[in-house]
C-alpha cells in the first residue's frame, strides 16, 4: 500500500475514526452478516481495520479476532476502542509481514474498503497471501468501492472480474452478493457507491 495513504490515514485518525464511526457495523455488512450467523466463531483476521468498529463487531460475536492497521494514529484509537477484545498488528498488504499465522489458517478474512488502495501490480501477490491465510471452508468477504479518487489517499479502479480470475487461480470460489449490485454509500456520497464480494476456500481438496 503506497505510503502517501498510509500518512494520509494516520495523519487524519481522528476524522476517519468519527467518520466509521459514525455508521454501525451491522448496516455496513448487512450483505454478508447472515454468514455470521451460520457459522460457529472461529479466527477472524480484519485487513485495514481502521477504528476497529467491524474488529470489535466480530468479537462481540464470539470470533478471536486479529486487526491489521498500517495506520498508527489508526490503531491506536482502534485499541482504545476494542481493549483486550481484539490483537492488533502492524502491518500492510501486498504482505502482512511478521503477521501471527495460525496453523490452521482464518476462517473469516475481512478487506473493508481496502482492496481500492492496493495498486494493480500489488494485488497478485496481496491475494496470494491471503488466500494462504485462509482455513478449508474459510471466507474472505472484500468491499469494493466504485467512485472518483482522493488525491490525498489515491484509489484505483476494481471489479468483480479481477477478483474472479484471482480467485480461480488459487482454486477458491466467488460469489458477488446482493446479486451482483451495487450499495449506496453510508456517507450519503451521491458519486461513491460499494459491492460486496464472497471468496471461499472449499472445505475439502476435490479430486
């Protein structure tokens, strides 16, 4: 992840963090929430957590939670969010260096609102990384943002379609939920809008 971004996030923590704050977890994720409720809590590792709002959701919930922010001004507010809820970790994609792995992989990989921040040359290698992350059966659930750039925090086009041929590569499946659509933004930005991609590894090697 460029530097630039990095600063930008650090620099600003405590607008970005009024500014997740300020919308629920839940109504974030509503579009993948239900898979929460279908599966006994397990590993659960948040990539670019930001304030830690969706860290300390999922460890609400019973997951053992580890949240990545390269961002110090970041993590330190999200510590002080989710206390000893929640194992930080500082560091960054293409990838997550000296990050803890266990053994077993994550069962729950979460990218919100990060995926758009990784450079196209970066993201081979970043999906590689956690496609190792991730447990038999595991999901990683991906927000894709679709709008104009900050020059302050630059962005770059994504689609269903990379994700898609990442995915087959590394034998993991996808499915675009709300049926392929689009979400408005939650920060009533008329020009932003998301979509929410599930990737699973499968539970067993077939053949």
């Amino acid at each position: 992840m460029p530097k630039q971004t990095i600063a930008h996030y650090h620099q600003q923590a405590e607008h970005f963090q009024a500014q997740y704050d300020s919308v629920a977890a839940h109504e974030v994720h509503a579009d993948w929430a239900y898979l929460l409720a279908e599966r006994t809590p397990g590993l659960a590792l948040d990539v670019g957590a930001g304030s830690g709002r969706d860290a300390h959701w999922m460890a609400q919930k019973g997951w053992l939670v580890t949240a990545v922010e390269p961002a110090q001004g970041l993590r330190e507010l999200g510590c002080r969010t989710t206390g000893d809820q929640v194992r930080w970790a500082d560091t960054q994609l293409p990838l997550l260096l000296d990050l803890a792995t266990p053994a077993q992989g994550y069962d729950l990989i979460l990218l919100s609102a990060v995926w758009m921040h990784l450079p196209a040359a970066e993201r081979p290698q970043a999906f590689a990384r956690l496609a190792d992350l991730m447990a038999k059966g595991g999901l990683l659930i991906i927000t894709l943002r679709f709008g104009p750039s900050d020059p302050a925090r630059p962005m770059y086009p994504v689609s269903t379609e990379e994700l898609a041929q990442l995915a087959a590569q590394h034998g993991l499946q996808l499915k675009a939920l709300n049926n392929g659509g689009t979400n408005a933004d939650f920060l009533q930005r008329q020009e932003v809008s998301w979509q929410t991609v599930c990737i699973q590894r499968p539970a067993e090697v077939q053949g």
